[in-house]
C-alpha cells in the first residue's frame, strides 16, 4: 500500500468516526512564563503577522511553499527591510498560508452570490497562531501539566483536567491576549458522552426573552446582564484625550482591551453555568428566535447579555437539543386549546376562555415543548402545570447562584 492510499484510508476512518462524535474545545493557559519565554511567544506572533501581510502583498507567494519561507520582507515607514523567520516551525508557516487560502475562498464565494466584497489588507497585528497537528506542531503532557509547541519550547499550562481520558485531541490554536497567552484545542467526544445518572430524567422547553432571558416551562426565570464597567468608560474618556501615536495612547488601548476581555470573560462563564444547568435535561427545546432584530428596540440589554451567542451555543453544545421554526407564534398561543391571542408586550399574562391562565413566558416556554415534541393540546396531558421539583431548585441553587450576575426566580 503506497503512502497516499495509506492516508486516503485514514481519512476515511477518521470521516466515519466524526459521524459518532461531536467537537468540543477546550481553553488552556500558558503560565508561569519566564521573560525569555515570554519574549519568544511575543515573537511568534510578530511573525506570523510579517509572513502573513508578505503573502497579502502578492497573492502569488501562495503558490511557494510556505513552509521553507525563512525571510520576508517587512515594510518599515516608507522602505522594506528583510526580516528573518526564526521562531515559527513550517507546519505552522504553512498552516498560516492555508488560512489564506481559505479566506480567499471564502470571498469568492460571497461574490458570486452577489455581495459587494473588497480584498484582504494587512494587519496591524495577529492574536491566533495555529497549531495544525496534534503530535507534531504540539503536543500535551498531562501527567507534568505541559504542552510543547514546535519550535517555542515546553511550557506550564493549567486547564489540561478539563479534558476526558477518552478524548480524540485534533488540532489547536496559540492565542494571544492582554490577560495572558491561551492554547484553544479542538477535542472530538463520543455523542454518548454524558453521565445520564446525573439528568433531572425531564424534557424542558425554553423561551428567550428580554426581560427574562431564559424562561424554562417548568417555571424558572433566568436573567442576566453585564454592562460597561466605570473603568471602562473612564478608559475611554483617556483615550478621547490621548495624542494619536503616543506612548500613553498605546498603554492605555492595552488596558481597554484587557477591561473588554474581564467583561466578556464574565458573560461567557454566566453562559456556561446555564448551560451547564440545561444539560441536566434530556432533551430541550427551543425556538429560533430572531435576536438580532432585537437590537433595534432593545440594544442594550440585548448587547449586554449576549443572549444571541448563547442561543448558538445552545444549539451546538447539547447533545440533541430540538429547534422550533421561528415564525411559530408559541407567545401568542394557548397552551391548553391552541387558541391564538393578539397580545402586546405589556400584556404580561395570558387568559383565555378556556380557564387557562399563565404568564406569558412561561406560557410560551410550555407551547415550544409541546411543539417541539410533536404533541398537539390534547395529548399534551401530563405537561400543563409541571410541577418543580426539590431537585431542580437544589441544581439552579447549585450552578446558577455561583454566579453574581445570573438572577434566577421561580414561577410561584
């Protein structure tokens, strides 16, 4: 068997395999980083911005071998000086190329189906490095708690527990920010991959809101919001002051980034505790809200909880979460009789000839999961008032209250 039939082979084993798996990412951080170490990784990313803006400037360099690239040239005010590559090993420089390509692809794309696109500039600076191949470009010693990265050395990581013993590690990303260096590495995990022992054993149906960010049928309300901080208002009023070009002006940039990185920092680990709640579920259904037409009516508080990130993860990191059209009208439906209501948005409460009374939300929550499991109103007998159960206080308690700034109540 020739080395290209071999790969082929592979190729197609890895293909079925993904079929029963699902790709999960894991953040790591560099730490305790010595000032030598600092400095190489620091020049890393200088490099993969010169070898990146070279090909930028002649799209005709892709078809070099970018691997055996070992000088570019860098412009420097208005003359071009020739730089060594010394840091970056040649998978990576080659992996930096195929991003390229894979933009240029991109674009071409979208102007055949008929967007108005302009041509790849070059960049100020780069924050991501990649790291294509697992035991080659890098590699991960979980029993010393280091990762080494081709060509930069052997480096302390904290993070590496996160991911299972059973996990297929595949490639991974060098990322750089204000608060510190990170390795995101993509990890594909069996779909069966769950502790069923620790489900609440119950469907639940959830509706988004902006009031309430998240209403569960089951009668809890989530809300959560996380807005510009003092200091960051107050850094921007130092920028405002600040000579363009300066010293001080750079300084101060640095800090409103890291300000930017604590405040979403803050709401993705308020996503990850909800999350972390829903996953307690079997099987959880919810609608394909538009949110980002929110924004023209309430775009600060949609904004500021980043309920539009969350939907998306929503929908890629449960195991079988179940979608509803969005054109379904689940908040101007009753759930006992299927009756449809003209509400506005300060009618809080739904009441129908029925007898049915709920709030609105909860009502809304409730007529996604029975769409969402394909029951019409009479045989969704069993699901009109669930009752909350110890349980499920005790988990909202547990994971939602960790955080400061997740308010939860429950429908009495």
């Amino acid at each position: 068997m020739t080395k290209a039939e071999r790969i082929k082979n592979s190729l197609q084993k890895t293909k079925e395999r993904r079929k029963t798996q699902r790709p999960v990412v894991f953040e790591i951080k560099l730490q305790n980083l010595s000032r030598k170490k600092a400095e190489t990784l620091k020049k890393a990313f200088l490099e993969a911005k010169w070898l990146y803006n070279w090909l930028v400037s002649d799209l005709d360099r892709l078809n070099l071998p970018a691997n055996k690239v070992g000088t570019v040239e860098v412009k420097v005010e208005d003359a071009f000086e020739e730089r060594q590559l010394v840091v970056l090993g040649s998978q990576i420089k080659q992996e930096i190329a195929d991003r390229l390509k894979d933009n240029l692809r991109a674009l071409a794309k979208l102007k055949q189906n008929g967007h108005k696109v302009g041509r790849l500039k070059p960049k100020k600076f780069v924050n991501s490095v990649p790291l294509k191949q697992y035991g080659v470009t890098y590699s991960l010693d979980f029993a010393r708690n280091r990762v080494r990265i081709q060509k930069l050395g052997s480096f302390r990581v904290l993070g590496l527990h996160q991911i299972p013993p059973d996990a297929e590690i595949a490639s991974a990303v060098l990322v750089g920010r204000p608060s510190g260096y990170y390795i995101h590495v993509t990890a594909y995990l069996s779909t069966t991959f769950a502790n069923s022992s620790c489900k609440l054993g119950e469907d639940i149906g959830v509706d988004f809101g902006v009031d309430s960010k998240f209403t569960l049928s089951n009668g809890i309300k989530i809300d959560f919001e996380l807005h510009e901080t003092p200091r960051l208002k107050q850094l921007q009023r130092k920028l405002a002051k600040s000579e363009k070009g300066s010293k001080n002006r750079r300084k101060i940039r640095h800090l409103l980034r890291r300000e930017y990185e604590k405040i979403k920092g803050r709401r993705k680990d308020a996503q990850n505790k909800i999350l972390a709640f829903l996953k307690l579920y079997e099987k959880v259904v919810f609608q394909e809200d538009f949110v980002k037409g929110w924004a023209a009516l309430f775009g600060k508080q949609v904004y500021s909880s980043g309920i539009g990130g969350l939907k998306a993860r929503l929908r890629n990191s449960l195991v079988a979460p179940i979608p509803v059209d969005r054109f379904e009208p689940t908040s101007q439906e009753c759930y006992a009789c299927g009756k449809r209501h003209k509400l506005s948005l300060a009618d809080r409460v739904i009441k129908c000839d029925c007898g049915w009374t709920c709030d609105r939300d909860v009502n809304a929550a409730r007529v996604i999961l029975r769409k969402g499991i394909g029951l019409s109103p009479d045989q969704a007998v069993g699901l009109d008032r669930p009752e909350l159960k110890p349980p499920e206080k005790k988990a909202a308690a547990r994971i939602l209250g960790m955080s400061p700034y997740i308010r939860v109540s429950f429908l009495q």
